[in-house]
C-alpha cells in the first residue's frame, strides 16, 4: 500500500493558477499523480482556504462556480476535519519543534490521518 500524501492549500493553488509558470506545471503534475495513486489527503481548512485564494487572490481568479466544482472533485479524497485534540497536539508541535501555530496544526492534522508524507512549500524540510 502506498502512503497518503497530506496537500496543504497552495499545491492546490498552484495546480490552478495557470499563471504560475513552472510551479503551476509542478503542482499540476503531483496533483495528477496523487488522483492516479488515489492517496490524496486534505483537510477542512485547506479546502476554504483554496476556494478563498482561488476565487480572489490569484492573478486570475476563476468564478465560484469553477471553484465548487474542483472542490467537489477533492471531496472524493479523504478529508479530514479539525478535530479538539488536533489543536492540542498542533500546541504541543509548536513548543517542541519551534515552528508556526499554523505550521503545528499541518503536521498534526498529518499525523491524526496517517499521512506518509506532507507537501508544502511553507515548512523547513525534515
């Protein structure tokens, strides 16, 4: 069995923000490999945060109508919502491992999944 890959939010932007040049091909070809190998991971937080990011941030934001309709497709990955506890551990990752609130809830939310692997481009590698 292959690992699950937990996607934070801005692979997922970059896969649709056709402006994004070589990162947009980059996140692009993962996404397509993680429906492939269906080991998509995401969470509740991820997925607002796309549709935010996409329907207004981006350089060329796509409609809302667009934007429901990829997140109803991430919705046949296992998605998994911020659970009490997750925000308990995130706290403990954050004092132990010194990185961001933000950054703890990711690795703990990971972990609460059994996640293989991580992708993102916001923490430190290891």
């Amino acid at each position: 069995m292959k690992d699950k890959v937990f996607l934070d939010t801005n692979i997922l932007i970059y896969a649709h923000d056709m402006d994004a040049g070589l990162t947009h091909d980059m996140a692009l070809s993962i996404i397509e490999k993680i429906w492939e190998e269906e080991i998509g991971i995401i969470r509740t937080q991820v997925i607002q945060e796309f549709y935010v990011n996409v329907t207004r941030k981006i350089s060329n934001p796509i409609t809302p109508v667009q934007a429901r309709g990829i997140i109803l497709n991430y919705f046949f990955w296992q998605v998994e919502a911020i659970e009490p506890q997750t925000i308990l551990s995130a706290s403990e990752i954050e004092e132990k491992y010194i990185v961001s609130f933000w950054d703890s809830l990711i690795i703990a939310t990971a972990s609460q999944s059994e996640a293989g692997k991580i992708l993102t481009e916001d923490l430190n590698h290891g």
